[in-house]
C-alpha cells in the first residue's frame, strides 16, 4: 500500500489492531497459473450513511485507494452493486433506491439517489451476477431472483420476473460469484456454493468450518473473494481456482498478506460484479491439436461439475461441439456471428470467460461448459436438445 493510500484510507481507519485468525483455517490449494487483469471495485456503506468505494489490485490483494462520499440520507438495509458506476439500497422502510457514481477516482460522488420502488423490498441480503439477475433473502431464510433488464433500472418494470429459487437460505453472508453462482456463509463457519438453474439450485460444501469470522463477503468475480473480519475490520482476500466444481479444495488463503489489518468498517459492502478477467495462457495446449483440445475439454467439464464426470455426459458434450464446430477455436458460421468451439452467438459473448476468447479454446470452452449448465443442466441434455432442434 502507497503512503497516499494510507492517508486516504485514514477516514476509515481505526488504528492498527493485531489479529489472530482462528476461526479461518490457512488453506494450502494453489491455483492453476492464471493471468487476471481487472480491478476489484467494492462499495460501501459507513454506519453514519456515508457511500464509500475501495479499489484492489485482484492478484496481489493490495488496495490502491480508498474514497469516502456523501451521506445517502436515508437509513440502508441491503446492497448489491449492478456495475461500475450503478448501486442498488434498500432502506429499512422497505424502499428500493439506485444511486448513480459520478466518479470515484479521485473523489467519491453520486449523480442521483433516485427511489425506484416504495415498497416491498425487505430483503436481509443483495447480490447482482452481472448477467441480469438480482438475488435476495428475506429473513425467513427464502432466496429470490429477479430479472434486471436495463443498467439503470428506473422501478419495476426494469427490475421484475421475481422467482423463489427456495427456502432454507438462513445464511451469515451471500454474495454472486458468476452467472446464477453464489456462495454463502453460515453462523458455525460454513463455506457454501449454489448454482442456481431454471428456477432450482445445487448446493456444493466447499469448507466445513473456518468461516465464522466474516460479517460480509463480496466478489469481483474471476473467483476472487472478499472477507471482513467485523472484530477488527480486517479485510482478507482468497482465490478460488474454480467456482463451478463445488468443491473448495482448489481455494487458495492468503492470511498471511491481508488486503488491509483493520479500517473496513462500513455496515454494508458490495463488489462490482464481472471487473475481474482471468486467462490460462494458451501454451497450455496446443489450440490446432484438435485430440489434444478434446482431451483439455473432458478434464474440463469433468472439473466443472463433478456430476458430469462420467463417459455418457462426455460422449454428449464430444458429439455436440464435434457438430457445432467440430473442436475448433476459429470455427465460423457462415450465416451467424456464431464462433469457436461452442458456436457462441455472437463470439463476443465468451468475452465473459476471458479476454482471450478468440484464440484460447481453454477459454471459449470454459464459456460453454457454463452456457450449457446454466441453460440446460448437463451437456447430455444440451445434445438432446440439439438434435430435436439442430441448435442448442
């Protein structure tokens, strides 16, 4: 951290306090050697109302400057940041308010604390995945979906579609990982993630205990999180090498080299989804060896989900993307802007998985692994569907 940074950070410091994370196991699991560009933006807000915005560099977990801005004049309940410059505030009274960053670079400042909606929006927990849908929790412990149809919703008719994904979500922390991925924490110290999938979710248990220390945990995306001790307003930082196998023994601690010892000690905090992009360099396989593409693929989806893990879901996901592009990165339609190895329509799409995605197939293939999860289960379903209707 810059002698700058630590003076801005001084509005919110408290002094330096020591800490003994006991209740946080160290963890050992290292990630597979990525490249991650981005920055991880998490908002705030202080107990006197104030907003506030934190800036860290993802793959060394320093924070590269801290703002304080205005007070939002009402009494916030929940928040869930939709992107770089649009947050979302429930109000204790139930109302629904979206505020509008003018800048946070070198000062904090709003454009417009606007109420959307008046009412109805009690939720204890928000979280936005940055793909259009809006996660809550009520007190009774039900997780709710909603639709966001526009960067700037302006009330109900942008902010709608609202499912109960379940109930049973009596949960410490919730925060969006990815697209309809979520992880959560527990009072005992669990470690939870949840796929959600039309309108059902998958739970995997990622720690059994050593969580109970965070009062927030938030995500950039890219499978970075965030953890505030709440005794000491420490802030730690972890990287989970991937968030779709359910599994956490790929998450890699870093307890020793803390994002900051003490000073978060806003009541709410929230991170910009989607600001963080991690690629695998591509010498990792050889992109023009199509067995040698096929056989990254299947290690891949059986990572993915361990469900899938199996030579019938295989044969699926082979013969699907062998008749989409037949395994190749540079695969293009000739009637559609659909490209690579899952015919992504547009290509652009895939941009989510990586910057890199017109030239990786590590990355393009790491895209429609999550298409296929998220619009049909499993990549056998994806194949069902393809050869009644000859797409998917």
């Amino acid at each position: 951290m810059t002698e700058s940074a630590g003076r801005t950070m001084g509005l919110l410091l408290a002094g330096a306090v020591s800490l003994s994370l006991l209740t946080a196991s160290t963890g050992t699991a290292q990630a597979a050697e990525q490249v991650c560009t981005g920055t991880s933006s998490i908002y705030g807000i202080l107990d006197d109302g104030r907003l506030t915005y934190s800036a860290i560099t993802p793959g060394t977990g320093n924070r590269i400057r801290t703002r304080v801005g205005p007070d939002l004049g009402f009494e916030p309940k929940a928040m869930a940041t939709l992107n770089f410059n649009t947050i979302l505030v429930t109000s204790t009274a139930g109302a629904l308010y979206r505020v509008d960053v003018q800048t946070n670079d070198e000062t904090l400042a709003v454009s417009a604390i606007d109420k959307i909606i008046d009412k109805g929006w009690t939720h204890d927990k928000l979280s936005y995945d940055g793909y259009g849908h809006l996660y809550g929790t009520t007190a009774d412990g039900t997780l709710l979906q909603y639709l966001v149809s526009q960067a700037k919703p302006k009330g109900v008719e942008h902010i709608g579609q609202r499912a109960e994904i379940g109930t049973g979500f009596v949960l410490k922390t919730l925060t969006t990982v990815g697209q309809d991925r979520l992880i959560a924490t527990t009072e005992a110290g669990k470690l939870f993630s949840y796929k959600v999938s039309a309108g059902t979710w998958k739970r995997g248990d990622l720690k059994e205990s050593g969580w109970s220390g965070f009062d927030q945990v938030v995500s950039s995306g890219s499978g970075f999180y965030y953890g505030r001790i709440a005794t000491t307003g420490a802030m730690y930082w972890y990287k989970d090498a991937n968030i779709s196998d359910g599994n956490g023994d790929d998450i890699a601690y870093h307890n020793d080299d803390p994002v900051d010892t003490s000073g978060w000690t806003q009541t709410l905090l929230s991170a910009a989804p989607g600001q963080v992009t991690c690629t695998t360099p591509e010498d990792t396989v050889d992109r023009d060896d199509i067995g040698e593409v096929k056989a990254a693929g299947r290690d891949l989806m059986n990572k993915h989900d361990r469900d899938w893990a199996t030579t019938a879901q295989w044969n699926c996901l082979d013969s699907l993307w062998t008749r989409e592009s037949g395994w190749r990165w540079n695969a293009q339609n000739p009637t559609s802007a659909a490209y690579g190895i899952p015919q992504a329509n547009p290509g652009s799409k895939m941009a989510s998985a990586g910057g890199d995605w017109r030239t990786n197939p590590l990355t393009q293939i790491h895209w429609g692994l999550d298409y296929i999860d998220d619009r049909y289960g499993t990549p056998c379903s994806a194949w069902s569907h393809s050869q009644s209707t000859g797409w998917y």
